[in-house]
C-alpha cells in the first residue's frame, strides 16, 4: 500500500512540476511519465485519463494553499486584521521564494482552461469562491470586532483582496520581479487603513 501510494504521489508532483512551468495542455502523458519515471500501466492504475490528473491537481493544490497558507495563517481570530497582514505577507514570502517562478498554480490554469473546459472551468471557480468565503469571514470577525468599519460591504472586499493578489502575482511572473506583488499588497494593506479607528500605527503598518 505504502509503494502504490508513493507511486501516485511522484506521478501527481512530477505532473505539478510540469505543469506549473508548462501548462496543462503543453504537458503530455509521456512528459509526466519520463519526468515521473513511473509506467504507463502505474499511471492508468491511479488516473483513468489526463484530465481525471488533471482534477486530481487541483484538488491536491487547493488543499496545499488550504493547509499551507490559509489555515496557518488566518487561524484564530483573536487579532483578525493582523492575520490579513501576515497572509498578504505569506503571498509575498512564497512566490520570493519561488524567483517569481511558476506564479500561482490554481490562477495559471484558470487563464488556460476556463475557456476550454467546462470542468474544469467550475472546479477552479468553487476553489476561488472558498478562498474569497474565507478571506470575508477574516474580514467580518474584523469588521465585528470594530477594526473596520462597520458599514464595510466584507463580500466585496474579500473579491477585491483575491483579484488583487492573483493581479500582482501573474505581474510579477510576467516580469520576474516580485515589486508589482509587493506593490499590490502594499495597496491593500493602505486601502484598510482609513478604514481603523485613530489608534497609533503598529508594527505591520496598521493602526
């Protein structure tokens, strides 16, 4: 069982690897098994054809942004605002990391497949609108708490926030420069500013 689940792991990340440089299309079976080096017959064991990988992906990525980046950072709630900060900051920290390479997986395939797959057009737009559903509840225990104001349509603000990230890091893939991500979430964090109440300002540029 521990070899079968291996084998699939290295046919999902070697097919990851692939892709994110690639995408979906440009990538064939045969690139997938060489890179993987896993048989054909192994790779028909686990998926029935490209596309069923191809859902795998985005199942297996919105979990890794899930866990990796949205449940370790936007966690508790004791200082929701705070929390925003360090998740824009996260975005920033990890496509660092990457060389501005790869940008993101889930933004990469949506500008491929929308258009072209209606499955793939609908599972890619549920992961969206979980990430918008978790970025407005950050922003409404803020809003609840008093660190916004009261009147703040959080449903907008969450799209904004989305379109605002998925912008600046498809800029700073194009570029190789990660200044445009950090100017976009440099906005964002300004943009809610006005929106505190007069209080000092802290450590992480919010009052």
């Amino acid at each position: 069982m521990t070899q079968k689940t291996n084998t699939k792991e290295e046919i999902l990340d070697a097919a990851c690897r692939l892709m994110s440089l690639r995408g979906f299309h440009r990538t064939s079976l045969e690139d997938i098994l060489r890179e993987s080096r896993v048989g054909k017959g192994n790779f028909y064991y686990y998926f029935k054809s490209k596309e069923e990988l191809g859902y795998a992906i985005l199942d297996r990525t919105a979990e890794v942004y899930r866990e990796g980046i949205f449940a370790s950072v936007l966690s508790d709630g004791s200082d929701p605002l705070r929390q925003i900060f360090q998740f824009l900051d996260r975005i920033v920290q990890v496509q660092r990391q990457a060389g501005c390479v790869g940008g993101c997986p889930i933004g990469n395939l949506a500008l491929e497949l929308s258009d072209l797959h209606e499955g793939f057009r609908q599972r890619l737009a549920r992961i969206f609108e979980d990430w918008r559903d978790q970025i407005e509840k950050q922003l409404e225990m803020a809003r609840q708490q008093g660190q916004i104001d009261p009147t703040t349509d959080t449903r907008a603000m969450a799209t904004f926030f989305l379109a605002g990230v998925e912008g600046g890091i498809l800029l700073a893939k194009v570029t190789k420069n990660s200044k445009f991500l950090e100017e976009c979430v440099a906005e964002l964090k300004r943009h809610l500013v006005p929106l505190f109440e007069d209080r000092p300002v802290g450590p992480l540029g919010y009052r």
